[in-house]
C-alpha cells in the first residue's frame, strides 16, 4: 500500500456514483433498514466476508412476532464482492434481546472470531460477546463469551465493535454511552425502552480496548478507555463519534471512519466523518467542520487492486440500504 503524503489536510471524498446495492431493506419505508456492514477479504479463498444487519420498525408485524428494530444480523459470503450469500445468521429471538447491532468478523488462530452487539435483556444496556467457529457457518450462540458490558467499561453501554489485528494481538473499537450525572429517575428512564441513544441523556466515543486472543479483553472504566471523544458543542459530531474502520495511512500512520451526528435527534442518520492517529490511541479530525460522507456504518477493504467501500445509506422513501462502492483509490491511499 502507498499513500501521496501522511494525511494533514482532508482527502477528497470518493465517488459512490457508480455504487452497487448489496442489501435492500425488507419493504420500501422509514424504519427497514438493511445495513451496518463490516467486511473481510480473505486473498487465499479469493472471497469477501460481509456481517450486515436487518431491522424493523418498532412493533412492526405481529406482537407475538416479536421481529422489531435490529431483528436479524447475518454472515455472508461473496466472490465478487457485491453479490452476497448467507452463511449463518441470528435472530435477536435468539439471544433473548430487544435488539442487535453491528456484529464483527476477524480470521484468526487458525479459525473465525465474531463480535456480537446487542442489548443485554437482564440490564437493558448494551454490550459485546464473542463466538469462535472453525468456519463462518459454525458459530453456535451457546458458546458465547462476554467481551465488554456496560458495568465493567464504567458506562451506559457498549457496541459496534470494530476489530483490527496489530502487533500480535488484537484491538477492538467500540461505542460507549458516557452519560452525565443521573438521577434514579433519569438512569431507569434512559434504559426503560433499551435504546439510550435516543434519549439524549448521554454521549457516544469510542473507546479502545485490546487483547491477546480477541476473547479476553482489558479496558480501563470510564473516560480512561476513549480515543476518540465526541465533537465541541454545537459541531456536527457532538453527540457521537463512532470509529468504524481503521486503515494504515501508507507513512506508518492510520486513518479512521466515523459517524457523528450533532445530537440525538440525528441517531439514525449518522454522517461519515474522517480522523488520522499516529498511535490508534489518540486521533486527529480531519473533518471539524462538517461530514466527509452522507452514509453511515462505513467499512473498506482492499482486494485485487482497489478498494471495497461498504456502507449504509438512506433512501428517498426513508428506508436504508446496504452498498458497495469499488473505487481505484481511496482517501488519497491506493490497495
């Protein structure tokens, strides 16, 4: 990989004119989504592994259904990297949850790792568990193990990891809800409907986590653990800051994605911003000012010679869909 310079100045945005759809939502209206993707390439199977979510409206369907909000997330598999099938799946039924979120993948020790985010039915906030599987098909939901919650990260909760292998080990970026002083009142209030983005009452960092196998993982409670914190008041990314993918910036440096919104309001319309580390532990914004893309839960990968951006993007009819753009360069990088 090569780069024009290390990043000082905000690269110019990709073309994603030519973007293909990977993943339609369920039904043409507000509320379907398909999206949240996170995407592997795999140079010896010559193949891509994509992790992408289903959701619903809340109380769509049948009460006894139960398939509201991030209802079903899945694993699929793709030789040309736009058309995708499933190879194993979970529905939030399963693991007894209101709802789930991003999910991860990472090829590692010989067999697959998989981050779980989802809202923990017991305390209603949410946190990340991890499967290990000698193939994507094998997960088995019995052998989970906890990763990070939000009792033991001093937060509101904890999700939409992102995992990159880096020295040997493995680290994890996560969102977390760091709240202000709440009242009883306000703590019951902010996790009565198991979906505290949307109450304002808290903020959303990212926070770094690592670990040796990609199972155990060590983070310091509270503040202590972020890395890229939430924008001044009144810009674009105050209220979230959600670090989706990191790449190396080709002069020994990394580049991030990330979605902010300016307030609660704005929690299903993220919009993609762009930040630059030395470290992975302290990050630079290249986007104070405004947003670098208009999708959100942005992944990219290289493979045969360009770049794969996945993301997720909002319809004119108020449904999100799941896209590919294959691009030559990418943030001023070439694969």
């Amino acid at each position: 990989m090569t780069a024009k310079a290390h990043p000082t100045a905000l690269p110019a945005a990709p073309d994603l004119s030519g973007s293909a759809l990977v993943r339609a939502p369920e039904r043409p209206e507000p509320g379907y989504w398909a999206g949240c993707p996170s995407v592997r390439y795999e140079p010896d199977h010559d193949r891509f592994l994509l992790t992408y979510r289903e959701r619903r409206p809340r109380a769509a369907g049948p009460a006894a259904d139960g398939r509201d909000r991030g209802w079903r997330c899945a694993v699929a598999e793709s030789h040309d990297g736009v058309e995708f099938r499933d190879l194993w799946s979970v529905e939030r039924a399963d693991l007894g949850s209101p709802s789930m979120e991003r999910f991860a993948l990472l090829r590692r020790d010989g067999g697959y790792l998989l981050h779980l985010s989802y809202v923990d039915p017991v305390d209603r906030r949410w946190r990340i568990d991890a499967l290990r599987a000698g193939t994507p098909e094998a997960f088995d939901l019995a052998t989970r193990t906890p990763v990070l919650t939000a009792a033991d990260t001093g937060t509101e909760g904890v999700k939409d990891p992102y995992l990159l292998e880096h020295d040997g080990g493995v680290r994890l970026f996560a969102t977390v809800s760091r709240a202000r002083a709440f009242s009883p009142e306000e703590q019951a209030r902010a996790h009565a409907a198991a979906d505290i983005h949307t109450t304002g009452l808290t903020v959303q960092p990212t926070a770094l986590a690592g670990s040796t196998d990609g199972l155990r993982f060590t983070a310091p409670p509270g503040r202590a653990a972020e890395v890229l914190d939430v924008g001044p008041a009144g810009a674009w990314d105050a209220y979230e800051s959600r670090i989706t993918a990191v790449l190396p910036d080709g002069s020994g440096g990394w580049l991030a994605l990330y979605d902010g919104s300016a307030d609660a309001s704005g929690n299903y319309e993220e919009r993609c911003g762009l930040a630059a580390s030395a470290d992975l532990r302290e990050w630079h914004r290249l986007t104070p000012d405004g947003p670098w893309l208009d999708v959100r839960y942005a992944d990219v990968v290289g493979a045969r010679g360009r770049w794969y951006l996945y993301y997720e993007q909002t319809r004119p009819d108020g449904a999100h869909e799941l896209r590919v753009a294959v691009l030559d360069e990418f943030a001023g990088l070439r694969p």
